[in-house]
C-alpha cells in the first residue's frame, strides 16, 4: 500500500501544478486567437495609393528624380473619414451615392489638382472641419478613397503634422529621426526653423531630451522641431498641416521667409536659407492668410467640397452664389498680406529693439533664457527621464511582512497559521492511520479505546478502517479548501489595497514626475506589476506558506520515528539554504531586471502608434523595428537567465533530496534488527522522506518565485510614496465663501516660480492685475514663459515667493480642490487637448456637473 502511496505521492506536486498550467495554457491560446485576429485585420487599403513615378519614394539622394518636375497630381480624388460602410466601387457611381454609403462619416470630395511642380507653393485654407486635414491624410494614403481616384506622386515625401510628433529623445534625434547627420544641412535647417536661440540656451545643446511629447518644450518649439525634421529630409513634396498655428506672428514671418516663399527685400537675412525647400513642391494647410499673396495657388474647402482653386489675383475677384463660401473667401481677402514693405519695417523695429534701455533688455533677455530652459536639466549631458530605480540582491523581510500586512495583518496571519497547521496535521493522520491499518495484518488493534477487527476476517473488517479513512480524508479536503481560500482572499485584498494607493499615488504625485517618468514606465507598473498582484504572486505565497508546512511536517514525523535521521537532514538542509542564497542574490535580480526591461517595450510601442504615420511618411520602419527588437532582446536575455537560473537551482536540488531518502532506506536496512520499527512506521519514514525531498525542492523553488514575483510588491510600493501635491482639501478655518468667487479681479504680487529645485525661475518678482470683467492677452516669443503663468495659477507647480490671489482670496492658502474643481472659478482651454473616448454630452459637460 506504501508503494502505492509514494507513487500517488510522487504525482500530488505535479497535480497541484496542473491547474496553474491550464491556466497559462488558456491564457495562450486565447492569446494566440486575439493575435490571429490582429494579424489579420486589413492594413492600408493598397488601392488608396496610387499611382507613382518609378522612383524610389524612401531614398536619400536627392538627385535620383530631380529631373521629375510634376511632383503631385490629382484626379476626381473623394476620401472618407470614419465610414462604416464600404464605398461602392462603381466608376459610375454619383455623389449622391457615395454620400449615402458615408451618412456616418465625413467625406471631402471632388478633389482635382492638375499639376503641383517643384518650388511651387498649394495653401489650402477654409473654414474649421472643412477637410484640411482630410486632404493631406488622403494624399498619405492614411485614409479611405474611391476607386475613381487618382493620386500621381513622385520622390520623397517630407509630412508636418498638425500635432507635432516628438519623440522621447534628444532634440537632435527628433530632427534627423533615423537619418544620417549631415552637419552643415542640419545647421540650415536649425537656422531656418529658428532653433539656434532655443537651443542654445540648454546646457547640452541640441543633446536635450525633450521628454515624452516634448513636455519640456513650449508649443511653438515642438511644432518648430516637427518642421525641422521634415526639411532635414529633403523632400520632393512636402505636406505641412497648419505649421505656422503655434508660433508667434514674427517666428512665423521668419520661417515662411526662409523656407517658403523669400521676399526680395534687402532686408531678409535668411536668403542664405531660401534653397531648402526650392526644389520642394508644397501643400500648406494653413489659416495665416497673411501669406496667401506669397504662395503659387490657394484651394478653398469649405463642407468637404473645394469652393475655389487659383491664385491670389484670382481670388480677389471671385464671385459666387453660395453665401458661406463667399464669407470665408471674403475673411481671406481682407487679412492684411505681407509684403516686402512690412518685412522692411519689420526690420527696422526689429532693429530698434536693440536700443531699449540696458537693463530692461537684459532682463527681458534673461528671462527668455530662464523660461526656455525652464524644465531643463539639472546636469550638462542633457539626461531628463530619471533612470528606473530598482532593489539589488534579496527581497527584504519587510517586503515580505509588507505583504501579510496589506493582506489583513496579525488576524490574517493567525488564521492561515492555524488552517496550515490544521490542515497538515489531517495529511499526517491520513498516513498515520494507514500504518496502523497496515499494522493489524495478523490482528486486531486499538485505537483511542476503540478496538478495530484485524484485517484477517476479510473484507468486511475493512469497513471500519475504511471509514474513518474517508471521514479523515474529508476533514483534511475541508481545510485545504479553507487555507486555500483565505490566502487568496487575503492575496487580493493586498492586491486591492496596493491598486487603490497606486492610483492615488500617481494622481497626487507632482508635475515633475510626469515630466521625468516614461510613460511606459507608468504602464508598466499597473499592468504587469499588477497582474503579478493580482495572480502571480498568490499563487507563489500560498505554495511558499504550504510547501513550509509540509517541510516542517516533513521533518517532525521522521526525527519523531527515526531520531537519529536528523544527523543527515540538518545539513542536508543547510547545503539547500546555501544553494537557495547564491541563487535568490542573482535571481531575484534578474527578475527585476525582466520588469524593468519591460518599460521601454511599452513605451516604444506607444510611441509607435503615436507616430505611425511619421514613420510611414519618412520611411523609417525598419530604424525603429530594430530599436523595438533591440529592446524585446534585452528583457528575452534577462527571462532566459532567470529561467537558466532557476534550471541551475532545481537540478542541484534533486541531486539532495536523492540524498535524504538513500539516507533513509540505509539507515533502516542497517540498523532494524536494533530499531524495531513496525513495517507501517518504516513505510511511513520513507514516504516521508520521499515527500521531504519534494517538499524542500518544491519550498526552494516556492521561495524563489515568490521572492521574484515581490519585486513587484517592491514596485507598486515604491509609486505609493511618490511625493505628493498639496493637499487636496482646503484646512478647516480657511475655506473660501460659498459664493467666491464672485467679481473675478486676479492679481499676482511678486510672484516666484521655478519648475524644479536647482533650475533657474521661470517666472521672476512678476506683478499685475486685471481687474473684473477685463480681458487680457498674454504676448511673447516663444518659450518665454506664457504657458508658466497658466502652470503658477492653477498650481501645477508651486511659486518660490509671492502671492496669486482672485477676489482677494491667496490660492496657496487653499485646497486644490478649491483651486482647480470649484464651479464658476477657474477654468482653461490647453494648448493641446485632450479628448476622451466618451460620447458628445459627457465630454462637453464639466466632471462636477456630470457628477451631479
């Protein structure tokens, strides 16, 4: 019966593991189905593009279709934006139709562009929504087309998009964005798209991370960037989508006059700049209508339909019936145009500007520069993302106590220490009661008082054996169940807890943090970090806590029926502590090393759907598929070393654990005749010590993985202590009237304000006051600090000194809540929006108002 006791004991571990496999096996297979569907999910329609000269559209060299003069063509071109509903691929089909089939979507049609040549200039205005955008991503190919379209495009494509890209990297690698650095190209280019002052006002230059989504960079610096890398590529046709809407109206006389459309002033310095994009065909999308009498052709789009294509001269005497295409037309003449008389006078105040009294000068010159550098770095090299810090060696005993802590304290500890012990203690008198079964072969026995028949008698002197066998057996399934059920109910709780604190954590945490975290970072920690939470971690304490138990049950019952077994299991058990210290000091390393490495995955690859245009546009797939791999390599070699490890650890396990019950068997065999052991206690000793060497492999093991599986414990702690914003509620005593504010007069007293500590202030002893019911315009070039005054107001960063009070009531004396969330307070438009993926009304009505 032993034998097959230890046979069926041998299998109990890989049973109990069986239900973890199955799992992950689902969680395979209904990975593999959501990635079968994935790839095969259609990508860019290939009938949207079209016609091309047979011309290497990606290439480098420039002169490769330089003899090409027709650059873009375009023929009964119709595109959709979010259809549902395939467009018929009838040539015959009628307006009517294709309108019908898109009720859903937005359509611009009738697009016909006869010839756009080198150096020749395509603005492209109308009013908002009227399919600008739609244009340029219909060119691109982004975007549904009908078959009737027809779209020639030869050499390279060079794209500015509306919101500018930017990549989690220096300035400089944003600009040449996979390509090689030509010195002096990239030097015009930074002069042309007026960089040179910006840039030299960071202490590493054009080597500056810029952070994820240029969050170091005012908006007019990132659009700025987003042009220089697209001139830097020389392009054969350039698509610039509103590239002038974020810049200041000087900054954007200076770029048009240098890349664009040069004056021929005398007063131009940037002629040195003119041929970047002279042998460029263009289509600006803008509303800078001030450049229309510069530009080769104007196309008005108005409801998704062109309303007039021609020249500047041509516009001035359009006529038409249709009363909202006359009204945007005749908002488009009478913008005043540049000239080269402006751009003279321009000059001449530009030059005046240098005569201001010295010390206004050099304060407005200095303060430029602070604002500029104003979320720099706090070192030379240009480093802002802050490196992910990580433990080293073991987890500690507090991570471990951290965890019985979140999962319910000394009461959860109390009650899974005695369902542990009560449930090993029924597994012990499960095998206990079979060798005293074994034990009346040739007789009855007695047990507690109660006799029980010898097992001669037959069959029916089995019943009673048999009973309490089962009614055992039971009792012990019963606490399985319970132990069971109460680790992983106190594993999720702990789970739960480290949820909630994270998210408040990182709700509350500063500015800053966004600024010097990667967004995958973030990700990272309450995605995998919490799954391992939530699975990973419950599993590995509850076969930590059980395989103890089972060790320590292990040991009890063999020293208590062969004493002299302890001589062999003592440091038999020291060389496994050996073996599992040199391999948690490496191990447990190398699963953070496996989590760390995740972050720059997810990051890059939502800067890669961010960005999937950009990259298609510069032909740069394979430059970022070998950064995406080159990072998917560094966590594939830390997973391999810590499965190699673990691999390192089990085998020298085994080899132990085959020393115990060689051990056991011998000393039996040999030293009997003087023991006197029953045949039931001997097959007892010896299952138990077969189930020892299991149980000590399966608790290193068990250790090791859960020791591994805390290093996200120690993460998710970490973003628990992040610091912290002021607090949230107003102090009792301070609250502000009910009604307040009530008349809106702001002013600011000699207000202080710098990003960070250690970086140059931002704002510096500013003062005014706009009283109730005025309107105020905040002017300056760029970088200069407006969007600082925004971050001071609403307290996104903490002013050094002063005072910003509205209606007398000092901000920094309230709660957030009260500063940012108060109805009929303060409120912004940002210079980039944020849209949710909620339907119209919810995102129109105010959180407070929906809550409501």
């Amino acid at each position: 019966s032993f034998t097959v006791l230890l046979l069926f004991g041998a299998l109990r571990f890989p049973i109990n593991s069986t239900g973890r496999l199955l799992g992950r096996l689902a969680q395979a297979l209904e990975s593999s189905r959501r990635l079968s569907l994935f790839f095969s999910c259609k990508t860019r329609l290939d009938d949207n593009i079209i016609e091309r000269e047979e011309t290497n559209i990606c290439s480098d060299n420039e002169h490769e279709c330089s003899h090409l003069k027709n650059i873009l063509s375009i023929e009964n071109a119709t595109f959709y934006v979010g259809s549902t509903i395939s467009p018929s691929s009838n040539p015959n089909e009628s307006s009517s139709s294709l309108e019908s089939v898109n009720q859903d979507g937005f359509m611009l049609s009738n697009i016909n562009i006869s010839a756009l040549n080198r150096g020749e200039i395509l603005a492209v205005l109308g009013p908002v929504g009227s399919g600008k955008s739609t244009l340029i991503e219909g060119i691109l190919g982004e975007i549904s087309s009908s078959s009737k379209t027809a779209i020639v495009q030869n050499g390279k494509v060079g794209y500015v998009s509306q919101i500018p890209f930017i990549l989690n990297s220096s300035i400089r690698e944003n600009i040449l964005f996979g390509l090689q650095y030509d010195e002096k190209r990239y030097k015009e280019v930074i002069d042309a798209c007026c960089l040179q002052p910006d840039i030299d006002n960071f202490d590493a230059g054009d080597l500056t991370e810029i952070g994820e989504r240029g969050v170091t960079l005012s908006g007019g610096q990132k659009q700025r960037v987003s042009l220089a890398r697209a001139v830097y590529s020389k392009p054969s046709l350039l698509l610039c989508d509103d590239p002038l809407s974020a810049l200041d109206a000087n900054t954007a006389k200076t770029i048009f006059e240098s890349l664009f459309k040069p004056s021929s002033s005398p007063f131009d310095k940037n002629n040195s700049s003119m041929h970047l994009l002279a042998s460029s065909a263009i289509v600006l999308v803008t509303h800078a209508s001030q450049f229309l009498n510069r530009v080769d052709n104007i196309m008005v789009l108005v409801e998704g339909r062109p309303s007039f294509l021609g020249t500047w001269d041509d516009l001035k005497s359009f006529e038409c019936k249709d009363e909202l295409t006359m009204r945007s037309i005749e908002s488009l003449r009478t913008a005043v145009q540049e000239t080269s008389e402006t751009v003279k006078n321009d000059a001449s105040a530009s030059s005046s500007l240098h005569y201001i009294d010295n010390q206004s000068s050099d304060r407005l010159v200095l303060s430029e520069r602070e604002a500029s550098s104003r979320r720099n770095t706090d070192i030379a090299n240009g480093d802002l993302m802050t490196i992910e810090a990580r433990e080293h060696g073991q987890v500690t005993f507090k991570t471990w106590l951290l965890w019985f802590q979140y999962a319910g304290g000394v009461l959860f500890l109390i009650i899974q220490t005695v369902a542990v012990s009560a449930d090993r203690f029924a597994f012990v008198l499960i095998d206990w009661w079979l060798a005293q079964w074994t034990k009346a072969h040739d007789g009855p026995i007695t047990v507690l008082g109660k006799e029980f028949p010898s097992q001669e008698v037959g069959r029916s002197g089995q019943y009673q054996y048999l009973a309490v066998w089962a009614i055992v057996y039971l009792f012990a399934i019963v606490l399985m169940a319970v132990r069971t059920l109460w680790a992983v109910y106190g594993g999720a709780r702990c789970s739960r807890k480290l949820f909630s604190l994270m998210l408040s954590g990182v709700l509350k945490a500063p500015m800053f943090y966004f600024e010097t975290t990667p967004l995958g970072r973030i990700l990272n920690r309450f995605t995998y970090d919490v799954e391992i939470l939530d699975f990973t971690l419950i599993e590995n304490m509850v076969e930590a806590m059980m395989s103890l138990a089972w060790f320590i049950t292990s040991v009890s019952v063999m020293c208590s029926i062969l004493p002299m077994i302890g001589a062999v299991i003592v440091p038999v058990t020291v060389m496994y502590f050996v073996l599992s210290n040199h391999y948690l000091n490496s191990g447990t390393d190398l699963q953070r090393l496996d989590v760390v490495s995740r972050s720059p995955i997810q990051a890059m690859l939502a800067e890669g759907v961010d960005g999937a245009t950009m990259i298609r546009v510069f032909c740069q797939e394979q430059h970022f598929i070998f950064k995406f791999q080159t990072a998917l390599d560094k966590n594939t070699a830390a997973q391999l070393n810590f499965i190699a490890a673990q691999r390192w650890l089990g085998l020298r396990v085994q080899l132990l654990g085959v020393l115990i019950v060689f051990s056991t068997s011998l000393f039996v065999v040999l030293f009997n005749d003087y023991l006197k052991l029953d045949p039931g206690l001997i097959g007892l000793l010896i299952l138990w010590a077969f189930y020892f060497t299991i149980t000590l492999d399966f608790w290193i093991t068990a250790i090791a993985n859960t020791e591994a599986a805390l290093t996200s414990l120690e993460r998710a702690v970490a973003v628990t202590k992040l610091p912290e914003e002021k607090p949230f509620l107003t102090e009792e005593g301070n609250e502000p009237s009910p009604t307040w504010p009530q008349k809106g007069q702001l002013d600011f007293e000699h207000v202080c304000m710098r990003y960070r500590e250690g970086l140059p202030l931002v704002l510096t002893d500013l003062s005014f006051t706009i009283s109730p019911g005025q309107r105020c315009g905040v002017v300056g070039r760029t970088g200069a600090g407006k969007t600082s005054l925004v971050t001071a107001l609403f307290r996104l960063v903490e002013i050094d000194t002063g005072a910003i009070k509205l209606d007398g009531v000092d901000l920094s004396a309230l709660g957030l809540s009260d500063v940012r969330g108060r109805p009929n307070s303060l409120s912004i438009i940002p210079q980039d929006p944020v849209l949710f993926f909620w339907v119209a009304s919810r995102m129109f009505g105010s959180l407070w108002f929906i809550e409501r």
